[in-house]
C-alpha cells in the first residue's frame, strides 16, 4: 500500500484492484472496529453460566446467519450466495472451535469472550504460518465468525451495510462476505478497504457483483471523513480521496471510456474466439467458488478451464464429506451445463487443510509435501474427492485434472486409485462417466521433460504457468529480491511450452494453459503461434482475450511467435511484442 498527498489535500492510496471498473462518487465510512475483550477471572459457580452464556451466543449467531440468508434467497436471483452464509454457519458448527473456548473457559476460569479470543488466536496463527496468499486470507472468515459471536454476547448490534439508502461508495476496515451479499448495485457504486486479498470471497463476490473494489488499502478509514469525495479506481487498484477538479474531470472521462469499451467486449459475447482466417481456440473461466458461474456466463466463457477445490476444505475446520464435495460438484455441473468444466483435485499441502490435523512445518513448502503428493499421502481424503467427481460426471460434462504431477509413476499411481474407485461404483450400481477425460497439470520442469511419455497415458495436458514458471527460473515469486525474474516471457518458459504442446498434439490430446499467463494480452498472440488449444483465466478477462484473437489471422500469430522464440531475454522479446501488438490494438498497449 502507497499513499501520496498534495498541497490540496488530494490523497491518493495504491491498493490491489479485485473488482474492475471505476466510480466516483460520496464515502460512506462503515465504523466497525472489533469488540475488545478483557479477561475476566470466574468462579467455580460463574462457570456454567459462562458456558450457557456462549451457547446463546453461538445460538443467535446462527439464527442471524440463516435470516440473512432465508432473506437473500427471496431477494437475490443468483441462489449460490447462499453458500457463503452456510460457510459461516459450517464453523459455527464445528466442534474444533466451539468445544475448545468452551473447554478454556471451563479450564482457565476465563469469560466466554476471552476464550474465544485465545482459541481464535490459535486458528489465525496457523494460517499466518501459511506462505500461500490464497490460505492465508482464508482466516478472515473465521474471524468474521468470531466477532459476530462476540458482538452477540456483548449485546452489539453491528450497523448493517444494508441500511444504507443513498448512492455512496463505502471505505470499510474490513467488510464480510455477508456486507458484500447485501451490497446493492443501485446504491454501493464500490467499496475500499483497508485489509483483504484478491482471493478473499468478499474480493470474489465483488468481481461476481460487478462492484468497483480496491482492497489493502493499509489504512485508508483513517484518512476519509463521510462524505468525502472518492473515487475508486478497480483497474489500477487506485483510491483518490478528495480529489482536485483536473482529477475529477479526467477520471470521469476515463470512467466514460471504460464503461462504452466494457460494452463494446460483451458485444463480443456470444461470438466464437475464431481468428482472422479461421483459427478456433477455446476460452474458459478458472473459477474458486460456485458463486463466479453467473458472471463465467456473462463474459462468454465456454467452459470452465480449472475448478480450484480447495475452498471445500478451506473455510472450515473438519474435512468435508464426500456427500458435500458431491453435491458442490453436481451444482457446478448443472449450473454450467453444456458447459465443460475441468475439476482440480486438491491443491494444498497437510499443514494447510485442518489445524487438527497433524503438521510438520517444511522449510521449503512449494517444494515439499502439496498438491498430488499430499493426496497420495493421505489416500482417504483423495478417494472420497475422487468418488464425489466421478459421482458427478453423471449428471454434465466433467473432467478431472491432476496436479503438480512429477512423473509417470504418480500419474499410474493415481489412475489405478480412480480405477479402483470406478470399479466400487459399478458394483454400487452408481452411475458416472465411464469415459470421463483425466488431464495432467505441468506445472513441473521433469513433468514438461516427460510430456511425450505422459501424453500416452493422460487424455490432455493444462500448462500451470503460474509455478511453471517459478520453477523453470529457479525464483520464489513471493520473495520481494527476486520477484523481478518472475517473466513469463522468458525464452526458456515459451520454448517449455512449444516443446508441451507439440508433445500433446503428436500423441493427439489437446492442450490448455490455466495460469495467469492465458489472460496476458500480451502473451496472446504468442500462445495462439503456440498451437495452444484452450486458454483459462479470470472471467473478466475472456472479453479483451477474445477480442484480440477475433481480430488478428493465424499467420500474424505465428510470424510474431518466431520472431519471439529467436530473441535471446524476456525484456528483448516483450519490447518486441508490445511493438507489434501496439500497431494492431492501440487502444490495449
């Protein structure tokens, strides 16, 4: 987070963008600063009263919950916001968390608000642990939780954001899932915070909602007053608080470019991502939760490229069952049909799923135990994930992708695990897709090495360029010293990609790529010269990929990816490809 001020009291706050577009508009400061809790030492006696205390904390914390939701079923058309409140109500289930403040006050003498707070502290503290960006947002729900039941056992009501009545953009120090559920299009015009992530789901709702966003702010409530004028910039990840007149009028006619370019793309909607002289690719959404299909549609998506499992396992303590997997999957599958979509088995390691379980903090943990190695590690969890994918393939297209895979030995390890689960089907006479395609992720220098061998026995490939990568280039993109090497357009990492894709196509499977390099518009006239045959990103982005395949030929295509396979560095061929790609499509580079 960067903040500038000028002599005019104009302060501008750089933040991450999660949600497009831009908005201009009066702040509406959500003052919602967390319950403080002081430890209160008790009796023998005061103890069951404490406990029954909390248990009616708990109580009125899930009849709120499911009020709000009973109440957004009735009021929101897109049904699967739901699912955000049941996550909530899932960890206000769980034993994990209840249990152990209940034991704490029972044990330590201690009130029900400090307890909770210590056990509180626990969770948080191993999601801190967590390298991943995406694992560590994940505690916010629990804390969302946490303060809901705090609130509810001092007797305050937190100010809802559904109160508001006037158009206002609200600048918030954190907003739940639940505040972005009940964010009106006709009245919040954006929102910025001072904590959050790209992956947070309030940051996902907000992209699903079509909301201007800016989160990460640092410390932005401090410095609005209600009232205030602001703008939020959600391309840029930009927040002016106060903005001078030139400001002012220059983002107004930025704002108006925006939203007449945003409809011109969706013009493009329903139209095939087809070259110039024929040349058809595919374009998929990557999606996180069941809450993006509405706007997977919306942007002209023709499938779903990666379905990421792991919010199953994420936003709770205990695992889920395969009954729940099951029917997330079916929901996904009915939603989209006769959409594709391709599922992802679980991608995190041990000490990222469940603080009951058993971890083992690894010094290096993108090179330990993640992905396909923990589920063959733990083959209870990855047969109860299979048998819920393949229970679903019977109801809409599915296909199964296979992560981080190393070698031909894991890969044969797993297909004789889904075989075997195939076969305990049949005999249960439960329907699936007996020829449902299994796909292998490179993501892996030996993988992509391999990929003439792989390629007999997979049934597609989808490049994760995203560790591809970092691992081709030997760099932690997390790590600040060396995050400058992270170039996707590195000679190494497309000759990696010519040399996958060619192995793919002469074993005859198709190839996709799913990592953020697909949504490049830089990248995509050098990906279609790549004979890639489906590309899979972020929704929002599938309008400016489309438009550039839709309006440059196959032929161009390949001359600007020889030219860019003979360059000797990645800044070499990124100044050539931003000059080529400059003359056709001024109005992008």
């Amino acid at each position: 987070m960067a903040v500038a001020k000028t002599p005019n009291n104009v302060v501008t706050f750089k933040g991450i963008g999660v949600s497009p577009g831009i908005v201009i508009g009066k702040a509406f400061l959500l003052d919602r600063w967390k319950i403080r809790t002081e430890k209160i030492n008790l009796t023998n006696e005061q103890i069951k009263k404490e406990i029954n205390r909390f248990q009616k904390a708990i109580l009125l914390s899930k009849q709120q919950l499911a009020a709000v939701k009973e109440r957004l079923l009735k009021e929101v058309e897109d049904k699967t916001y739901g699912s955000i409140i049941d996550v909530h109500l899932m960890i206000l289930s769980d034993d994990a968390l209840v249990k152990a403040a209940e034991e704490m006050i029972q044990q330590e003498k201690v009130n029900a608000e400090w307890a909770l707070d210590q056990v509180l502290k626990k969770f948080t503290a191993i999601f801190d642990a967590i390298g991943d960006a995406y694992l560590k947002e994940r505690k916010t729900d629990i804390e969302h939780v946490a303060e809901r039941v705090k609130r509810n056992l001092v007797g305050e009501e937190a100010k809802g954001i559904a109160e508001i009545t006037k158009d206002v953009v609200v600048v918030a120090h954190d907003l739940t899932p639940v505040d972005t559920i009940h964010m009106q299009k006709s009245k919040v015009k954006g929102f910025a915070t001072d904590l959050g992530g790209r992956t947070s789901h309030t940051a996902i709702l907000a992209r699903s909602l079509e909301i201007p966003a800016v989160v990460a702010l640092g410390n932005i409530c401090s410095s609005v007053q209600p009232g205030d004028a602001i703008i939020i910039d959600g391309i840029e990840g930009t927040v002016i608080v106060n903005p001078s007149k030139e400001i002012f009028t220059q983002y107004l006619e930025k704002q108006r470019q925006y939203v007449y370019y945003e409809k011109e793309l969706l013009k493009l909607k329903d139209l095939a991502a087809e070259t110039l002289d024929g040349y058809r690719i595919e374009l998929a959404a990557n999606i996180e939760f069941p809450e993006e299909v509405p706007s997977v549609i919306e942007h002209g998506a023709e499938a779903v490229g990666l379905y990421r499992t792991e919010f199953l396992y994420l936003d709770r303590i205990s695992l889920p069952t395969e009954e729940e997997q099951f029917q997330a999957y079916k929901k996904l599958t009915l939603q989209l049909a006769p959409r594709c979509a391709v599922i992802r088995t679980l991608d995190i390691g041990g000490d990222k799923i469940n603080p009951e379980l058993p971890r083992e903090i690894e010094p290096n943990p993108v090179l330990g135990l993640r992905a396909i190695r923990y589920s063959l590690k733990r083959e209870d969890i990855l047969r109860e994930q299979l048998r819920a994918i393949l229970r679903a393939s019977a109801y809409g297209p599915l296909r199964m992708m296979l992560p981080l895979i190393s070698g031909i030995a894991e890969l044969r390890t797993v297909k004789a695990i889904i075989a075997q689960e195939q076969e305990n089907l049949r005999r249960s006479n439960i329907a699936f897709d007996e020829r449902m395609e299994i796909g292998v992720m490179i993501e892996v220098p030996s993988a992509a090495m391999l990929t003439d061998l792989l390629a007999k026995e997979c049934d597609f490939f989808s490049i994760g360029t995203n560790d591809l990568i970092q691992y081709s280039i030997a760099i932690d993109r997390g790590n600040r010293q060396v995050a400058y090497l992270y170039e996707p357009l590195h000679p190494a990492v497309l000759r990696t990609i010519k040399m996958v894709v060619s192995a793919a196509h002469n074993e005859g499977i198709w190839v996709g790529m799913c990592g953020e390099m697909a949504g490049d518009p830089l990248c995509t006239p050098i990906l279609l010269g790549l004979e890639i045959d489906e590309l899979s990103m972020n929704a929002v982005s599938i309008p400016t990929i489309k438009r550039i395949v839709r309006n440059i030929s196959r032929k161009e295509a390949a001359d600007i990816t020889y030219r860019a396979l003979s360059l000797p560095t990645a800044k070499e061929v990124e100044t050539y490809v931003v000059s080529e790609m400059a003359q056709r499509f001024p109005d992008i580079f």
